[in-house]
C-alpha cells in the first residue's frame, strides 16, 4: 500500500470540495460510512449523479492521503483525525473566506468602493500596463 500514489486533492476542484462535505457529515458516524452512503450525499452536493466507480476511485484517494480508514472486517470507512482536520479546513476555507471574498469582486454584485474590488481594479490595470511594455494582446 505504501508504494501506491494518489492524485492530489485539489482546493479549486469542486469535486473535491464536496468530498470534504461530506468527510464532515460523516465524522460522528459511530459505524463508519458506506460507498453508497458517501454517493447519495456526493450525488446531492454536486447535483448529479456519482457512478459507484467513481466513488471507489475518491475513496481509494482519500484513503491513500490518510483522510479515512477502513474499519476492519467491514465495507465502511471512519474519518480520521488527520481527515477531519483538513476538511475543516478547506471548508471552512472556502466558504467562509474565499466565496464571499470572490462575490465582493464580482462587478454585478461589488460595490464599487470595496477595498477588494479597488485592489482587483489595481491588479488588472498592472496586468494591462505590463502588456502593453511587452507589446502583447491583454
């Protein structure tokens, strides 16, 4: 098992992202978890259904990153203590910090006096400026 690799976890990914949802839904469980158990609440968050392949493949992944573990003799899955820590985290993360901060950005719903917003229009007039010193289409 230690020679096996996982591919990474990625912050943006939404898929991951609900992943993390459920690590956390599913943390007090005294039994544990199921694959199919881990679906129907993946298949809600990402609005469409999760093929049971594809869940095995995100358990797999989880499982080799050290998220869950697999209670002995059984076909469920326990979150460990590791696990917890980073789904808090990318949670929390997301939801509390990045979303809200990308919606003060966004034109249609910012105001224009936001500090963010401000900085944004700062950065994209650098990005513009740096362009056009290296005479390439912004």
């Amino acid at each position: 098992m230690e020679d096996q690799h996982a591919a990474a976890l990625r912050f943006e990914d939404a898929r991951v992202q609900a992943l993390f949802h459920v690590l956390v839904l599913f943390t007090l469980l005294p039994n544990g978890f199921s694959n199919q158990e881990a679906r129907d609440r993946l298949s809600g968050l990402r609005g469409r259904i999760v093929s049971a392949g594809s869940m095995t493949y995100d358990l797999r992944r989880l499982k080799l990153h050290g998220l869950i573990e697999r209670l002995a003799g059984t076909r469920r899955y326990h979150v460990t203590k590791k696990g917890l820590r980073l789904a808090m985290f990318f949670t929390r993360t997301y939801d509390r910090l990045l979303r809200p901060a990308l919606a003060t950005i966004t034109p249609k719903i910012a105001l224009d006096a936001s500090r963010l917003r401000t900085a944004l229009r700062h950065f994209e007039d650098a990005v513009a400026a740096t362009c056009t010193e290296a005479r390439l289409a912004a």
